[in-house]
C-alpha cells in the first residue's frame, strides 16, 4: 500500500520567491534521530511529544510512523510536526506492528546516533546529550541510561529504577542509544518480533558489540493496561509474549552467523536453550545450567510457571530492586 509522509522541516525564509538559501539547499544531517512507532496513542501522545526537546547546540529529528493508527493520534502528531522547533517527518502506514514501524523510520532517519522512543514514555531531554556522546565515535557503539517506572493510574505508587551497570547485557529499547554503524547491524528489525529491546540485546551479543552504561535516569516507562508485558498482564499472556520476543536469539544466530565469536554463539546458544526449558518447566535445569548470569536465571524462572509469576508479580518492587527481573 503507499505511504503517505509528510514532513515539517524549519528553514531561514528564501531572499526572493525565486532564491534558496544555500544552507536550506545543504543542510547537514541532524546529530540524532528519536524514531517513534506509535499505534493508537491518543492518550499518551502528547505527553510523550512534550518531553521531547533538543539539547543546547545538538540537531535533531524525529519520524514517527503513525502504525495504521484508529484514534487522534495522527492528527496530534500532525499538529505537534507543524509547531515543533526541528524537524518531525510523519510517516502513515498500515499497521503491521512495531518492528515493522522502527524499520521504516529508520529508512527516513537522517541521524548519526539513534534513540527509540515508543509513544506512552517519556524522555529525559536533561539526559539526552550525555546518550549521544556515549555513542559517538568509530565502529558500532551502543549505550543505555538508567530509566523509571511509573504507573500511568496510579501516580501515588512508587515505580523501579533500573541502574544500567547492574544490566549485564539487557538492554531496554527506550533506554538505548546507538551510532550510525551499530544501525546498520541492527536494522532491519526481524518483522515477526513484537518488540525491539530483545534484538538489541541479541544483535550486541552477536557482533561482540559492548553496552556503555550512561549514568543518570534518561527514560520514564509508563506502566498501563496496553503494555505488552508487565505487572499487568496474565502469565498466559506475557509467556506467550516472551516466547515470540526470545525467538531473537535464534533469528540472530541465523542472521550473524557469519560473524559470530565463539563466546558469542556460545552465549546465544545458552539463550536459546534457557528459553525452552523456560517453555518446559524445566526450573531445576535452567537454574543450573552453565553460560546464563544470575540475572538470566532469576529472570527466566520468574515467568516459567503461573505459580512463580504470581509469586514475582506479588513481590514485584523488593525483587526488581534486588534481582533486575
């Protein structure tokens, strides 16, 4: 089907109706782009897109890519491209889910360095030149910053802090930043993932590619009824969910093959195989199989059973404090 794009773009007015400047007409690229997949976020977009300001004497862009949207949220964006200060390309296409968005905004980007931003959270924009210059440089670089939770209904309960050198190799998608060259590694994103953090993490570990820890809180993640996985949902849901979303693992063995180290396809391969016993009910195996961190193992036994899950979700704020589940 076409997509239809348009693009809001601030310019010094032209000298005479038949003169372009010459800095419209050569313009360099901006130092970062935030693409955004939003889908039906009426209620949260504006919010989301009041967070977003440049950094003194940083260029930026934003492609939002409205994902066959049914609600306000392409009218928000449009009259959010037509006031904003930088540029915001809109991007409207059918919908055919968030890793399908991010590698169309991707296409549009014009960026050096590359922040993911999904329509219900908000940035840090204090944060936001210190996530840049962790990732500027030679070769593929790829930072994440510390972020919150907070409870879109419930502004009166506390969320978590996630530190991010207590991540070991987890990446959060709103919480990364990357460079030009990991882009290129990372994108496209496989389009039968529902989401993105999962192949950045498995992209990283493919290509040998270090995760910089930025310090500071840089993301608030909103917490409501339409996240995919979370305190919110089932464990018939979110087992489902992370099912689809370590298919990652596999995808990117297949995709890296050719570039893989042996630690990284022996850390792959421990992924993957976690994920099935995961999927088995096999608890006393995954706890005591080699290659997996401690933060794997709790993570992984947390969402192997309905009884466990209910036990993580009842005493979700103590452990994710403690374990980073």
């Amino acid at each position: 089907m076409t997509q239809q794009e348009t693009a809001t773009r601030f310019a010094p007015p032209a000298q005479s109706p038949s003169v372009v400047p010459a800095e419209a007409r050569v313009a360099p690229p901006p130092q970062l782009s935030i693409l955004m997949p939003v889908w039906n976020e009426r209620a949260f977009l504006e919010s989301c897109i009041g967070s977003i300001r440049a950094p003194e004497g940083m260029s930026i862009e934003v492609v939002l890519v409205d994902d066959g949207s049914t609600d306000a949220t392409g009218d928000i964006a449009a009259r959010w491209a037509a006031a904003a200060p930088f540029p915001v390309h809109i991007i409207h296409a059918p919908h055919r889910g968030k890793a399908a968005a991010l590698n169309l905004a991707y296409a549009r980007a014009s960026g050096a360095c590359f922040i993911l931003l999904a329509g219900d959270d908000l940035l840090v924009p204090e944060r936001l030149a210190d996530r840049v210059a962790a990732v500027v440089g030679p070769g593929p670089r790829l930072a994440q910053c510390g972020y919150r939770t907070f409870w879109h209904h419930r502004p009166d309960r506390a969320g978590v802090e996630y530190d991010p050198r207590r991540s070991g190799d987890h990446v959060a998608g709103g919480a990364a930043s990357f460079n030009r060259a990991f882009a290129e590694i990372y994108f496209p994103i496989p389009e039968e993932l529902p989401n993105e953090d999962t192949w950045l993490r498995a992209a990283a570990i493919a290509t040998g590619t270090s995760i910089t820890p930025v310090d500071g809180l840089g993301l608030l993640y909103r917490i409501h009824p339409r996240n995919s996985v979370g305190p919110l949902r089932s464990f018939a849901e979110t087992d489902l969910n992370l099912q689809q979303r370590h298919r990652a693992f596999e995808l990117a063995e297949r995709r890296f093959r050719a570039r893989l180290d042996a630690r990284g396809a022996a850390r792959l391969a421990a992924l993957c195989r976690a994920e099935r016993l995961r999927q088995g009910r096999g608890l006393a195996r995954l706890l005591l199989m080699p290659g997996l961190t401690w933060q794997d193992r709790t993570s992984f036994a947390a969402n192997a059973s309905p009884l466990l899950y209910a036990l993580k979700r009842r005493a979700a704020p103590l452990l994710k404090r403690l374990l980073r589940l």
